[in-house]
C-alpha cells in the first residue's frame, strides 16, 4: 500500500496550488475589464454565478468519493468496488453536467431578451456569450468529481499541480486572447471552454491510473449507488440550499442591474470570495484524516485534528480579512488604478468581506461532521436558514440594492456562527464549542482586529508604493498577533524551533 503524504505536505501543496489558482484567477480582472469593458465582464460574473449554481449538480457525489477513497485505507474495500465505485459515480456525474449545460444553452435567447439588461451589446451577442458559456461549463463540470477521488486518495500534490497549470493557462491565456485576437466575451468563453475540456480529461485519466488495477472492466453498480443514497443525498440537500442562498443576491441583482453595475458587484464578490478558496486547502488536507479518525473512532485524535484545521483557517483567514476591510479603498486602487471601479466597489465589499469571513470560520465543524458520515443535522440547518434568510435577502436587495444583498449575506453567516454552531458541535464533538468559539475564533480575531485598527489609525500619508508596503507591514504584524493567540498553532512552532536548535546542536 502506498505510504500518505505527510499532512503538512498536503496542505503545503493544496496552499501553494489554491493560492497560484486564485492569483490567476484575480490577478488580471482589472486588465479583463480594460480590453472587453465592463458590461462584457458582467458576462463573466453571470458565468462566476452559474458556476456556482453548477455545484448544485454535484449532488454529494465527490464528496462521497472522497471519504469512501480515504477510508477504503481502513475499512477492506475490493480493488473491483473502488473502480466500480467510480464509474458508478460518473456516468450520471456527466450525464447531469450535459443536461444541464443543454438547458442553459436553450434557454439563452430567453434569458439574454428577458432576463439580463444589456446596454451597449444586443441580445443576440449575449445568447451567444451565453450558448458558450454553457460549453465551458459542460467541459469544466466533471473536473469536480475526478479532483474529489484524487483528494481522498491523498494525491494532493500532484492534483494542485494540474489545477495550478490549468488556472494558468485559463488566467494568461484569456488575457492573450482577449488583447490580441478578440477583446470579446465569446472569445473568452471559448478560450474558458478549451482549457476547462482540458483539464477535465487529465484528471480523469490520472484517477483512474490511481486506482488498484484488476481484470474487468468498471461497471456501473446501482448497489453501490443505494448503499450510499443517504449520505450523498444529503451532501446533496446541503449544496443545494446553500447554492440557493448563496447566490439569491446575484440571481435578483443580475435582473435589477445593468451589466455593467452587476460587473462592479461580481468584482467585490470575486474578491471576498478569495477567503473561501483559502479555506479549501485546510480542508481538502483535513477530511481525508478526520474521516479516517471518525473511522476509527479515535475521538481524542478527531479532537485535536480538528481544532488544528479550525486554528489553521483563523490563521489564514483573519489577518487576510481584516486587511482587506480596513484598507479596502487603498487596496483596490493600488490594483486597477481605476478611482470609479474601486469607489463603487469598495462599499459592498466590506460588508462581504464580514460575511465571507463568517462563513469561512464555520466550513471546518460542518466538515467534521460531514467525515462522520451525518448530514442531517447540516440539511435542517440549512431549510431553517433558507426560510428565515432568503425573504430578509430579498426585502433587503429590493429596498437597498448591492448594499442590501451584501448584508443579506452577513446575516446568513451570523446566524451560522450565533445559532448553529452550538447544535453543530454537540451534534459532532459534544463540549468543544466553548473551545472552538474562544481559542479557535474569538481571540485571534479580537488580536488581529486591533492590530489593524492600529494601523489604519495611525497610517501616514504615502504615495502608492509606500502604502501597500505599509499594508503590508501591517499584515504580518497582525499574522504575528494571530499566531500568538492559536495554542495548537503556537505550540506546533515553538516544537518545530526546538527541534531545529537541538538538531542543529547536535
């Protein structure tokens, strides 16, 4: 059996992949804008909308392959299951991704006429933006499944550097064709289309290579299909209601805004949402263990695994936030040099950024129970949610437009933290909440926050280079403040210092 790569490793690697991914991915938007104009990249933050939606077609299935790859380590699974588990899992994987690209596909002269409020480009070039976006999509859709199985079989460093060339080629390559062949969004939906196919087929082959080989072909088992519906349809349930509420904002803004103004609001949300990318890399790293340890069911392991990822996530995702906030406007000028974009932007990103920041914090306990195999407790946390806070979302976009729809967000994630959390840890790791709620989030971002107060307050007048080193000056003392307020992180340093001094005497 092959030896795991050290935990350090896969997160390493999955920090090094995701954060070059999200680069990419960020980097080159204010040059998007400046070549295509901003109504064609509202065409790109409707395709970062449905995106988005896709996962409601996920449907728990990499998830689960993910957690049945990790524990076959543990639990005598057969080398015939495991490659009949993946084809069981994609064939209707694909099958859904086709289907609902073909829909968005028919469906686009409806929505580019009757939907979206174009300006300057004609319904006929925005049904056509649409018909590729729907290929990109298709192409792109399967990546997630076959990326899930390669996380479970702790195949991270090779997976992030296959996402990280892809976003690569994806990130420059768009901004080639963009300034030098066709400053148009279908030429940037059809370049998206290419390297997604791409992708795709890479890691589908890489997976399968992975897995143990046997004589026989896969088949399709709707045995293994039934033994798991439960869980997966949970997985299922929960992506659903969350995609719901997570893009309900865009969803009414992308019809009550021009193109161009929803452009300005898919930017802040593009940037707020870079918190959560740096949350996935903990994760992917984590779940393969804490669902080896619920399998275990090694509890005094589950425990310390998981307030070393909780500790993790606050010492990413803290000093990142409260940079952002706190110099928002100085951030954004600094990167595109555009004084309107960034004063239109500036506003609602801060308040994304306090919700993003939320949801962030509470992506680990809902993943502990997710690697013990319970959803339920997560479904109807979710419907209480979508009952209660879509109308509040809806009243609030109405009345107060892209202000409004970023409050909607803060109060969803405020309600996470405030109501759910409690039942989330009594349900997955009763009496760790008061742990996890101190230790894991309120005392390092009490610590970090007053840093970066601090530094607003007593930040001088500078011209541009001179603030974002100020910025970032700021930023590393309020990491520091941040660790120093992570037990499980502190003491994983201090150990690591002391065995270097002792090595290094010896």
């Amino acid at each position: 059996m092959r030896q795991l790569p050290s935990l350090k490793l896969n997160i390493a690697a999955n920090f090094a992949g995701k954060s070059w991914s999200v680069l990419m991915s960020i980097a080159f938007v204010p040059l998007y804008i400046r070549a295509m104009g901003a109504e064609n990249y509202g065409l790109v933050g409707i395709f970062l909308m449905l995106s988005s939606l896709a996962n409601i077609l996920d449907l728990g299935f990499s998830t689960t392959l993910n957690r049945e790859l990790a524990q076959s380590r543990v639990n005598e699974f057969e080398t015939s299951g495991l490659r009949n588990l993946l084809r069981t899992f994609e064939l209707p994987y694909w099958c859904l991704g086709i289907g609902a690209a073909s829909s968005l596909a028919l469906a686009s002269e409806v929505i580019a006429g009757r939907w979206l409020r174009p300006v300057g480009l004609t319904p006929s070039a925005v049904s056509t933006a649409l018909q590729l976006m729907a290929v990109a999509l298709a192409a792109q859709w399967p990546s997630g499944l076959y990326a899930g199985g390669l996380m479970g079989l702790e195949r991270q460093v090779f997976l992030n550097i296959v996402l990280a060339s892809f976003a690569t080629a994806r990130g420059i390559g768009s901004l080639v064709v963009l300034w030098w062949l066709s400053p148009t969004a279908e030429a940037f939906f059809i370049w998206q289309a290419l390297v997604n196919g791409l992708q795709t087929l890479v890691l589908a082959i890489v997976l399968w290579r992975a897995l143990p080989h046997c004589n026989g072909r896969p088949e399709f088992d709707l045995v293994l299909l039934h033994a798991r519906w439960r869980y997966t349809a949970g997985l299922a349930t929960i992506a659903i209601l969350g995609a719901i509420m997570t893009q309900f904002d865009k969803l009414i803004l992308s019809q009550l805004l021009t193109l161009d103004q929803f452009g300005y609001y898919s930017l802040a949300w593009l940037i707020a949402n870079t918190l959560l990318y740096l949350v996935g890399p903990i994760g992917s790293a984590m779940f393969p263990r804490l669902a080896r340890a619920s399998s275990s069911s090694d509890h005094k392991l589950s425990v310390s695994l998981y307030h070393l990822a909780c500790q993790a996530v606050s010492l990413i995702i803290i000093p990142v936030a409260s940079i952002f906030f706190f110099f928002d406007h100085e951030l954004l000028f600094i990167w595109t040099s555009n004084a309107t974009l960034s004063a239109l932007t500036a506003p609602v990103l801060s308040i994304m950024l306090i919700g993003t920041l939320l949801n962030a914090i509470v992506q680990i306990p809902f993943q502990m129970q997710f690697a013990a195999g319970e959803t339920r407790l997560a479904v109807t946390i979710n419907i209480v949610a979508l009952i209660l806070v879509v109308p509040i979302t809806y009243f609030l976009t109405f009345r107060f437009g892209v202000i409004g729809a970023a409050t909607g967000w803060v109060v969803l994630n405020l309600g996470y933290v405030i109501a759910a959390m409690p039942l989330v840890h009594r349900d997955a790791l009763d009496g760790e909440a008061g742990n996890w709620f101190i230790f894991d989030v309120m005392r390092p971002l009490l610590a970090c926050t007053a840093v970066t107060w601090a530094g607003v307050a007593l930040m001088p007048e500078l011209q541009m280079a001179g603030q974002l080193l100020y910025i970032a000056f700021v930023g590393v003392v309020g990491l520091c403040a941040t660790t120093l307020t992570l037990p499980e992180i502190r003491n994983r340093i201090f150990y690591a210092f002391g065995e270097a001094r002792r090595s290094h005497g010896s």
